[in-house]
C-alpha cells in the first residue's frame, strides 16, 4: 500500500498475535498563490510562472503555468499517499522558458517533522535562493577503523575509511545515480584539498584534531559531474573503540550556508496536511469498529458513538473523511446518514431551505458523492468538460467585463450550447448513477414527503439540493477536485465554467413554480440570459430524472459498462521488440487506461499502437531497481512477455499500480507469483532461473479476487477514528459532565459552553464511556510502538546523524 512502512516488535504474555505496525503518510496541499516575485530583467518584467511539489529532490506535481503575471494565483489541491521515507517537502517556483531550461525562480523547504505545526493553516512563506550544492537527499552508510600498522620506523596508526552503501539518493534525468565519493581527511596539518584515498595514516596526537570529509557525486559522463552531498565527522569517535559504523545523512556543501545577501525573491501561500497514521493490525480496533458500526442503530441516534464523533471533532470535516468510509466498507452508510438527515428536517421550518445546511448528515452526503460518484461524474461529464477546458469558446455576458469588439450575442450562443450539452449529459445520466446514491436520494425524498405532505415539490427539492447544488454545479465548477481534469483550469477557462454551473444549478433546483427561477440570479445579465430557455420544458426533464435517481428499483448501471478514461499519462516503456542492433531501449508514450483497456499511444490522441484488454491482466506489481537501473518501474504481465513501465516519480508509480490493480483483481487467472526482476542474458535476475516460463519466486500483492467495488482500508479510518478521540479527550469529558448536570431532566438538551446535542442523557453517558475505555486501551500498544520507535540507536539506518558524528 502507498505510504506504508513497517515495524513490528515482540509482545507480552496475553497480548494479541503480534503483526507489524504500518506507517501510513499522506499529505494534501493546495498551492494558494505566489506574490511579488523577482521580476524578470529587462523591458517586460512579468514572468510564466509554474510550482511543483518535491519529496526531497523527486518532483512529484506541477501546476499549471500562470502567464505573465508576477502574483500568480494557482489555487490548486493536491492530495497522495507519500509512498517512502522523505526528509523535506519542498516547493519551487520556475519561470517557463519555451527554448531553453525552466529557470528555478525560489523555494520553499520545509522539514518533515516540521510539517505537523502548519496543520489547519494558511501562511505565506517567503521563497528561499535555489543552489545546487544545497540540493541534497539521502543517505550513506560509513565505516572507519584505526589499525595499528607495523613499519620499519615503528608503529604507526593507520584510519581506513569505508563507505559501505547509500539509500535514498535523487534520480538523475529518471535514472539512478552512477555516484563515486571523493574522501579526505581535514586537520589542522594536513591539506583541505581532495587526497581521494580510502587509507590514511595518522599520528596519535592529531586524532582529536582530525575530520573525516566524504564528498558524493554523480558521474556525469559527457556533462559535468553533479554534487550529491557531503558528510562530515570527527576522527574522535574512535576514541573508545577501533571500528565506527553509521549511517549519516547527507548535508548541504559547507552546511548550506552563504554569506552574501540574497534578492528579495517573493513568497508562496500555502496549505498543508500532513496525517501520518501508525495502524495496527485488525483485532486491536474490534471493540471500537463494533461501536461505530452499531450505531444506526441506536436510540436515539445524537446517542450513537459516530453522532458523538461529530460533537467533539473541533472541524466536523475530520470526522466525517474516516466515518463515511468505514460505514460504506460495512455498508452502515444509508441508515445512519438517513437517520441524522431526519434531525435536518425536525429542525427545518420551509421547503424551500430543505438540505441547505452545513450539518453532519449533508457534510457525509457530500463525502459519499465524492467516493462513489467518481466513476459516475468521468461518464457523464468527462467527454464534455474536455471539450470546454481544450477548446474553449468565448461566453463572457457581464456587460461589465466585456471588451472592446466582443459580440454579447455570439458570447450568448455559444454559452447556451455549452449549458445544453452539460444539462443533456445529467439528465440522461440516471442509469449510471451509483446504488448507494440512489439509495440515499430514495431516503431523503421519502422523508421530505413525509415532513412537509401539502408540498409537492419538495419530493424533488429534496434531492436536488444534493444532486445539482452540491454534487454536479460543483464538479463543473471545479472539475480537477473531482479529477475530471488534472489541473484547476486558467481564469477565462474557469469563468466560462462558473457561468455553466450558476445555469445548471438554477435549471436543476424544483421549487414552488409561483415563484420565478430568475430570482435566483442577483446579477441582471444572467436573469436576461436564464430567459432563453424554457423553465417548463427543462422542469420537466429534471423531475423525470430525480425520480429516475431516487427510485429503489434494482437497475445495472450503464455506466459500468461504458469505456471511461480511468487515468492517463505520458511514461516511459521498454521496447517489447529488439531494435536493429539487438538493445531493447525505452521510450516516451502516452498511456491511456480506460474501463476495457490499458494501452499506449505515440502521443496523446492518437491511434493506440499496442492495446492489453483488462480481462488478460495477470498481475500488476513494481519491478527491483536492478532490471534496468531505474527507479519507479513497474510491469504489467499480460500473458506473453510482460510490459516494463517506468513511472515519473514515486507518487504515480503507486497511483498506477493502484487503479491498474484495483480493475484487473477479479480477473480469473490472476497470476499468485511473479518475478520481481527483469529476464535477462538467460536467467531471471531474481531468482536465477534459467527458464522464461518458469512460475515467479514472489507472492503477488494482490491474489484474492475481491467483490467491492471500493478498496477501503477500514483499519485505517478505525485509527484515525481514534486519534480523533484521543486528541478531543477534554471535550468528551465535558460532554460526559454535561450528560451528568442534566440526568435529572426530561427531553433534549443543549450545553451551552459547546453546543452539546443530547437528546438521551443516560445512553450518550453510557457510550462516552465506552469510547473513553477503548481509547485508553488503544493507547497502550501506540506508547510501546512509538517507544520502541524513539529508541532507534542514533546512527542508525533508522536513525541517521545529522551532520557531524561526535
């Protein structure tokens, strides 16, 4: 799994059977905007400004380029699982340049343990000067030993220096280094300069004196040699013992430090969330998986530990991530999000205000949509935001921002048919719509009916809030948060689509008809523009498609069987034929994985040159780094000779393993072992075997063909659950004493220090209680494990020194 490491230990005398911890990361960004950036020299100052995301030097995400702008707004989110262990998360602002290299304006690097204290908040950071002997990663394994060498003049003693291995360095143009060391050694006698031996002779005196400098490079070959980072430690400890080993991570040149002042290069706006998840393995969560699971079924259900989760969380959003999807993995979801729907309406007074709050229940009915409409939203819209964002069409109407020449008639057209197309791509969407979605708009339409019997709109109202308000206006509006596109589209790009998603959300919202649609509208120009389409004809077609959408008939969704682009990409992949002088070599291409096939094209939009059905997917899984000397590579075997695929960076080598897996796991002959290397010169790398077509020596990750359609962790969202809980203690406990002070009365009531809603003071205690006790017993195997993590000898490959070793 992405972002996963692992770690086990011994247990004691009754614990449960021991299994490793895994380690989970995950980190969600959103690039705000960059301001005053160092203007470019010359007449036209401004600048084509873009920023990545980097796992140390690994560029894992790049926004789109904002032209000619020196306060570039980019207001892009990125989430991913972190997939290995990374010291800094950095940021770069480049300056595109069309004929020659990007120029790297400034960054921002921020450590990992540092990460946690930006949590929730939104601070500008200033950008920081780019030197390339400051841009280091990794690690180096070193040995030094003192030896007592005999000579004809004596005893003298001689150091030898060992550097047994490195981890962990960048990719050099996607490959592994070719990386050398240059060791010398420092003091106050000797020469600074590089003496490149591995032996040196010292005097006894001078060991407290003397420092050993190990200086890593990449061979360049034809292009210069490029620094990869130095270590540095003192001679003296080997004062108590002859042998030293110890892994050291590499440091900047001279530490990174530059005297000069440096230009004032700008500053970046940044949001950061960095979760790392330490989960245990299944039976530690029983008891607290069996109360979240339950609690549909509690009465009354303000009582119920998932309601309660909610209650204390300082941002319900917290809660609902985690809670959402384990009710789905145990299909919980339906009842409990209809049953806290009903508090909504016991609260609501009008129709038309029905679901358009910001509580619990819209709040996971949002999160559910986002989980299981993804697949739903790539059918319907997909094909017709492409068309927008590729070739967009003017469709300015505001009188206000109209320019010179600009036809308002034309502009008008051209935005009408856009609205069309997206209006009749909804409408016709009903059999694609997920079960659990229909599910859930069956039980708000009904319970409307029911709260509010004289309206006989608000059947449709009900489900509309959700659908059009909240689900489709929005993924028009924003289509790279639900990936329908991989980037927040330009300004004008944007425009365009917000005017479409204010028209769909106003087409798709059935109210009381007495009352004019174009009330919705609070600029004039749009209410001019609603005008030309025909509210009954349109009414129509929306009543008809909300009652398709709410209807508990079992129906099979057209969609799954519908080709839908699931991802795409340009990577590299190994030639599968031999060239003319026999090497088999790499090359660019662009992938394509839809709901039928993966395959890869020239470039993007072309004829595919070689197509895998996903039925002949045997196995999807990474390949060792010593096939080809690359990093990121993975292979998708097929039943022939299986296709090597290298990745761009870590990131979408998971992300590719994952969805390429997720869609081929219940193929039938899905392979349990393969080979983990390459078969080259006659034999496997792997194993040795000499035979192409004898059975792998791995187990395959994924063996067991699974009947969900949602890979959900549950153990992971039961540990972020609980982490939830432990750091709302102190509110739990004033919710305990609020259940306390308020025993002795009837009804519901309220705490007014934290707004409490406890409807049944006995039960909610009663839970409180048994949450509280299974936190405290989830505390315990978290303190060992954390335990045992700090105690990792400094020095270690787990623990690794930090500049100089004393």
């Amino acid at each position: 799994m992405a972002g996963e490491q692992r770690a086990g230990g011994k247990g004691e005398a009754g614990d449960p059977p021991e299994a490793p911890v895994r380690v989970l990361q995950s980190l969600r960004v959103k690039i705000c905007e960059a301001k005053n950036l160092l203007p470019y020299p010359g007449p036209n100052k401004m600048r084509d400004c873009f920023c990545t995301v980097n796992l140390d030097q690994e560029e894992i995400f790049r926004t789109n380029v904002v032209e000619k702008s020196l306060n570039p707004f980019y207001g892009e989110d990125f989430y991913f699982e972190i997939p290995r262990a990374f010291q800094n998360l950095s940021f770069y602002i480049y300056d595109k340049n069309v004929l020659q290299r990007d120029l790297r304006i400034g960054k921002v690097a921020i450590k990992k343990d540092d990460l946690f204290r930006y949590s929730g908040k939104e601070p500008w950071f200033p950008l920081q000067p780019i030197d390339s002997n400051s841009e280091v990663q990794g690690k180096v394994h070193l040995e030094l030993k003192l030896n007592e060498l005999i000579t004809d003049n004596g005893s003298v003693q001689q150091l030898m220096v060992h550097i047994l291995e490195c981890e962990g360095l960048p990719l050099v143009n996607g490959q592994s280094c070719d990386a050398y060391a240059a060791v010398s050694l420092v003091g106050p006698s000797r020469s600074s300069s590089y003496t490149k031996k591995s032996q040196f002779q010292v005097e006894e005196e001078d060991i407290e004196k003397l420092e050993v400098r190990v200086d890593l490079w990449n061979n360049g070959n034809l292009a210069q040699d490029v620094f990869l980072g130095e270590i540095k430690t003192s001679v003296s400890v080997l004062r108590n013992d002859s042998t030293h080993r110890a892994w050291y991570l590499l440091q900047p040149k001279d530490n990174g430090s530059k005297s000069s002042k440096c230009d004032d290069l700008g500053s970046l706006r940044l949001s950061i969330g960095y979760t790392e998840d330490y989960v245990l393995p299944s039976e530690f969560y029983s008891p607290l998986r069996s109360l979240l699971v339950k609690s549909p079924d509690v009465q009354p259900i303000t009582a119920s530990a998932a309601f309660i989760l909610g209650e204390v969380c300082r941002d319900k959003n917290d809660a609902v991530l985690p809670l959402v999807r384990l009710l789905l993995h145990h299909q919980k979801l339906v009842p409990f999000v209809a049953t806290i729907a009903q508090l909504d309406l016991n609260d609501t007074q009008e129709a038309n205000t029905i679901f358009r709050g910001n509580s619990l229940a819209t709040r996971c009915m949002d999160e559910t949509m986002k989980i299981v409409g993804n697949h739903y939203l790539k059918v319907t819209l997909k094909s017709v935001i492409d068309e927008i964002c590729d070739s967009p069409k003017p469709c300015e109407i505001d009188p206000n921002r109209l320019r010179e020449g600009d036809n308002v008639d034309n502009h008008k057209d051209n935005l009408r048919s856009y609205v069309d197309k997206v209006f009749s791509c909804i409408v016709k969407s009903s059999m694609s719509c997920p079960t659990v979605m229909c599910d859930l708009f069956s039980a708000m339409r009904h319970m409307a009916v029911r709260h509010f019997p004289n309206d006989p709109h608000v059947q449709y109202s009900a489900v509309s809030s959700f659908v059009f308000l909240r689900f489709f206006a929005v993924a028009v509006v924003s289509p790279h948060i639900f990936h329908l596109r991989s980037h927040h589209p330009d300004a004008a790009t944007s425009r365009i689509l917000t005017l479409i998603s204010k028209t769909i959300q106003t087409l798709g919202s059935v109210g009381n008809l007495s009352k004019s649609k174009t009330s919705s509208f609070k600029e004039p120009f749009m209410c001019d523009f609603y005008k030309m389409f025909e509210e009954e004809t349109y009414t129509a077609c929306v009543k008809k498609f909300l009652e398709e959408i709410s209807s508990t008939e079992s129906k099979e969704p057209s969609g799954m069987t519908e080709s839908v682009i699931l991802k795409d990409g340009e990577m590299h992949k190994r030639a599968q034929g031999r060239t003319r002088i026999g090497k088999k070599n790499f090359k660019k291409r662009w992938f394509s994985l839809t709901s039928r096939e993966f395959s890869y094209h020239k470039q993007k939009d072309k004829e595919p040159v070689f197509r895998i059905p996903i039925k002949n997917i045997l196995a999807v899984e990474k390949l060792d780094e010593n096939a080809f000397n690359k990093n990121n590579m993975f292979q998708v075997i097929y039943g022939e000779k299986p296709l090597y695929i290298q990745a761009n960076n870590c990131v979408e080598l998971n992300e590719w393993i994952e969805v390429l897996s997720r869609v081929s796991r219940r193929n039938q002959r899905r392979l349990s072992k393969y080979h983990s290397s390459a078969f080259i010169n006659g034999a496997w790398l792997c194993c040795k075997a000499s035979s192409e077509s004898v059975e792998g020596c791995h187990a395959c990750t994924v063996n067991v063909p699974a009947d969900i359609a949602l890979d959900i962790d549950g153990d992971r969202e039961c540990e972020r659950i609980y982490s939830l809980f432990s750091r709302s203690m102190p509110k739990l406990q004033k919710m305990e004493e609020a259940c306390g002070s308020i025993a002795v009365y009837q009804g519901p009531q309220e705490h007014n220090e934290y707004h409490f809603t406890i409807d049944d003071s006995v039960e909610t205690f009663k839970t409180i209680q048994q949450i509280k006790a299974i936190v405290e017993k989830l505390n315990e195997p978290h303190e060992k494990y954390k335990k045992i993590c700090t105690s990792a000898k400094y020095g270690s490959q787990e623990n690794p020194i930090v500049g100089k070793g004393s």
